[in-house]
C-alpha cells in the first residue's frame, strides 16, 4: 500500500511546481533567476570537466559525469520549497527555465565532451 501512495508523489509535486511556474519574470529576481541558471546550466557541467581532465577518467565515465553536472534543476528542490514555503515561485521558475534551456545546453555539452 505504501509503495502504491508513493507512486503519486511525483506526479503530484510535478502538478505543483507546474502551477507555480510563470513565463513573466520580475525584474527583483532576473538577477537571481540568471545566476542560477548559469550555475546549474554552465558552471556545474565546466567544474564537472575539470575535475574529470584532472582524474584522467575513460571517455564513457567522463561524459556521463558532465552530462550529469548539466541536467536542470531537480524537481525534488522544487518539493522543499514548496513544502517549507521558501519561495515557491522563484524556484518553480528557476526549475522550468532550466528545464527548458537543458534541452540546447545538454546537447551542446554532449558536442563538447
């Protein structure tokens, strides 16, 4: 029965973050919206790669760690703020943005790697 409740958790907090997200930015959190996205979308996956160079992993190892580094923002960060209530809408908008960007982002580091 457990098993069967926690297979609705994540449609439910998909549902969630889903109607907290907006297309409109406001100009107080543009700044903040950026800075996350590029850290999730372009620092993460550029310290991932370098750290991968420097331990001189296989090919295989090395691209699955960067294209791992690249993916959005995670769903479940979205739950939290949801569920503790810090900014829910700053974060629903940075998980879909970055949901949306990963798309050019993962396959332009797929290139690069």
């Amino acid at each position: 029965m457990l098993q069967r409740l926690a297979a609705t958790l994540v449609p439910v907090v998909m549902v969630a973050v889903g109607l907290q997200w907006r297309l409109r930015i406001e100009r107080s959190e543009l700044r903040l919206i950026l800075f996350a996205l590029v850290f999730i979308l372009a620092a993460k996956p550029v310290f991932a790669w370098g750290l991968v160079a420097l331990l001189q992993l296989e090919p295989l190892v090395a691209k699955t760690i960067v294209l791992e580094a690249a993916m959005p923002a995670m769903i479940s960060t979205g739950a939290l703020a949801l569920m503790y209530q810090l900014a829910p809408r700053l974060v629903s908008t940075i998980i879909g943005y970055s949901l949306l960007l990963s798309f050019a982002s993962v396959w332009l580091w797929s290139l690069l790697v």
